[in-house]
C-alpha cells in the first residue's frame, strides 16, 4: 500500500468521525485506498489483509465492517440469509450476484423501475429498497 492510498484511507475515516486505529486504516486503505468502488466480503477482504501481511483476526474484520456501516462509510447487501457483501458505494443502487462466481456486481439504475410498491403495514414506514438480481451463465 503507497503512502497516498493510506492516506485516502485515513481520510475516509476521518470525513465519518472514525478514531484511526492501525486496523482499521489497514482495512480501509484496501477498500478505498485506490479510489475504486468494490463489494466485499468479510472473508475476502481478510485474506486480502493478510495477503499484505498484516496482523488482523476474521472477528476484527467482522467488528470493522460493523462500524464501517454504523457509520454510513459501507453499505451491506445480503445475497443470502447466510452471505454479505459491503459496497463502498453508499448510493441506492441494484445489483447483479452472479451465482456461478459468487460476485456482486454493480447493476446500471438508469435501467431499473420499479413503478409501484406495496404500502408500508401499519406503524411502518419504507426504509429502503434493496434490488439483487441473481445471474447465472448460460448453458452452451
């Protein structure tokens, strides 16, 4: 990691009021670092760590991305009641997970409508609208 993408991700943090500790610089570098939007999974973006050498439990990676979300830095998208995946891009947005790959993708919202939604039960209210849609390659 260069000097200017820790720096991207000491600042990340700071813009959302999160205290730099050592791990969670090292874990927001690879997330932000590079300016890129990614979609992670706790695990990915463990191995990822370590593949830099860096010293960090699965479980801190976990507590890390808690925050991350607390704070509105990530936000989650559950393909699965058992698999999340973090998107630094925070903007409402669909997807595409790619069964064959297990990949979340970005989905172009230009193409999206969703022209009516049913009405929030009583003493509710609609907090947001989360689009997946799952692909899998087609058989030859």
């Amino acid at each position: 990691m260069t000097d200017a993408q820790q720096r991207t991700g000491t600042e990340w943090l700071a813009r959302a009021g999160l205290r730099p500790t050592r791990q969670r610089v090292t874990l927001a570098t690879l997330l932000v670092g590079d300016g890129q939007d990614r979609h992670v999974t706790a695990e990915s973006l463990f191995e990822a760590a370590k593949g830099q050498g860096e010293a960090v439990s699965l479980a801190t990676v976990y507590n890390t991305l808690r925050a991350f979300c607390d704070a509105g830095l990530l936000q989650e998208v559950t393909v699965d009641g058992s698999k999340s995946y973090f998107d630094t891009n925070t903007h409402d947005h669909p997807h595409f997970f790619w069964e064959d790959e297990d990949r979340l993708s970005d989905a172009p919202s230009e193409e999206l409508v969703i022209a009516r939604l049913p009405d929030a039960p009583e003493g509710a209210e609609i907090a947001s609208v989360d689009v997946v849609i799952r692909l899998r390659r087609k058989s030859r």
